[in-house]
C-alpha cells in the first residue's frame, strides 16, 4: 500500500514543480517560425507577479539602424588545437550576423524593443542554414538599459548533426554548461560587460558574451578632431621677405677669387676681369 502513496506523492511534487517552471514567464511572441523566433519575455517573481527591471522603453531604433548594429557586432571563435599547430592559425574575428541575417533579425528585434515594457526583455533565435543537412542556431536575450543596447549571447553558430534536430526556438536562450568556445570582441562604442547572471533570468552568462553599445554614439558617431598642425610662417600684407644676401668677400684672396669666378662663368669679360683686377691689387 505503501509504493502507490510514494508514486503519488512522487508525482504530485513534480506536477507542482513543472507548474512553477512553466508558470515562471510571460511571452509574447513578435516573430516566429519553424527556426527563428524574437519575443518579448517578463519574468515572474515567487508570487507570480512581473519581476520589475526598468529597462528603458519606447525605444527609438528602426530597422535600417538596427542592421547596422548588428553588422557592427564581432564574435571570435578560436581555431581547434591542430588548426594552430599544423596551419598557424590565429583567432580572427568575423561577424556575428552576417548582412543577410542582419536584415533578416533587424524588423523584428527593432519592433520588439519598440514595443517592449521596462520588465520585458527580447529573447531571440536565429537559424544559419549552412547546407541543405546541416543547420546552426544563435540565441540570446537584447534589451536597452541607460541608453545602451545590450546584447547576450547564449549560442553562437551551435552545430546540428544531420538526422538530429534542430535547437527549438522559444526555449532557453542559453546553454546549461559551456559548450561553445567563442568569444565577443567589442570595437567602437561597445564594450563586455563582465555579468554572470542574465537580468531577469538570471541564466548564467559565460565570459566575454554580455556587449553593451553605446547605440546613439554608433549610429551617429561625434566628428573627429584634427590633429593641430603648426602654422606656416606669415608676412603682413603687401610685405615682401627679401631674398637673402650673400655677404661680400672681405679679404683680397677672396675678392680675387670670385672675380675670377665671374669671368670664368662669362659674366664680365676679359677686359673688365683686367681693368677690375687691377684696381683691386692698387688697393692693395
């Protein structure tokens, strides 16, 4: 009588277990199919009631824009231990969206920030179709908190086997352990942020995965200053610098020698060169 009671029981404790997991989100989904899906997610607290985070709202990015924010995010995936010993290979960044998935990603992750309330926050999953076998998903969660767009990434480019099927959408957007070796590199306006708990979630996020953009200062950067450059030497107005006077000879050995340089060059003749030679030697 005793193992009925003990299933039961057994039972009841997961039922109420999964309802409490189930019942943890509110989703609202903004775009979704068979591999790609962008929602809007509220967390809840023990009490069922929406966790409040104060993200910024009405947040104005369109489309167009928001490609480019994503085309600006570069991601690192470190080449396999025989890759850098066999072809000396070295970590290159490249893009994390490339401008097709951008444009793809863009509407909907534009809308769902638009549309978003301070508890919610943006899940999204987008499938990379390698070839007609071979699929790779990447997810994660964006909101904007104090004017910069966050982006984590849980999954970057997560490889299905042929024959097994793909990473579901509308799931966690991050991985339990750590199976993905990659790494976010910021370039300009963005830095890492070193969280390791999700807001709202509070899901794990591994190192160098959390990217904050300074969005406004990226999408219409300051003018750069140019370097001052020394000033040309001025003259006043109608003022002519004159040419520089070479002094005159000032010994006799001297004077004779550039008199006799002058009629070598053929600018006095003969009979100068004689008649100015002996003046200088009655000088003497």
């Amino acid at each position: 009588m005793r193992k009925p009671l003990f299933f039961i029981v057994v039972f009841l404790l997961c039922a109420i277990a999964t309802g409490c997991v189930t019942n943890r989100t509110l989703s609202r989904s903004i775009m979704e199919d068979n591999y790609n899906s962008v929602s809007l997610e509220t967390w809840l607290d023990a009490s069922k009631q929406p966790i409040q985070l104060y993200f910024d709202q009405l947040v104005e990015i369109d489309d167009a824009e928001m490609k480019r924010i994503l085309e600006s995010i570069q991601v690192v995936e470190p080449p396999s231990f025989l890759s850098v010993l066999i072809l000396k290979s070295k970590p290159e960044p490249e893009q994390a969206f490339i401008p097709a998935e951008a444009g793809f990603l863009a509407k909907p992750l534009a809308t769902a920030l638009r549309e978003a309330r301070p508890d919610e926050r943006v899940v999204f999953f987008l499938h990379h179709q390698r070839t007609v076998y071979k699929g790779t998903t990447s997810s994660g969660v964006a909101f904007v908190k104090d004017k910069h767009l966050n982006i984590l990434l849980g999954r970057y480019r997560m490889g299905n086997q042929p024959g097994y099927p793909d990473i579901p959408t509308g799931g966690n957007p991050f991985t339990v352990t750590n199976d993905q070796d990659f790494y976010i590199t910021p370039g300009p306006f963005q830095s890492l942020v070193e969280g390791s708990k999700a807001p709202g979630g509070q899901e794990n996020v591994f190192p160098q995965r959390w990217l904050s953009i300074d969005y406004a200062s990226l999408l219409n950067p300051p003018p750069q200053t140019a370097a001052p450059q020394p000033a040309a030497p001025t003259t006043e107005p109608g003022k002519v610098e004159p040419a520089p006077v070479t002094p005159p000879p000032s010994t006799l050995e001297e004077k004779l020698k550039t008199l006799n340089k002058l009629k070598e060059e053929g600018l006095i003749t003969e009979e100068e060169y004689n008649e100015k030679k002996k003046e200088l030697l009655k000088s003497f």
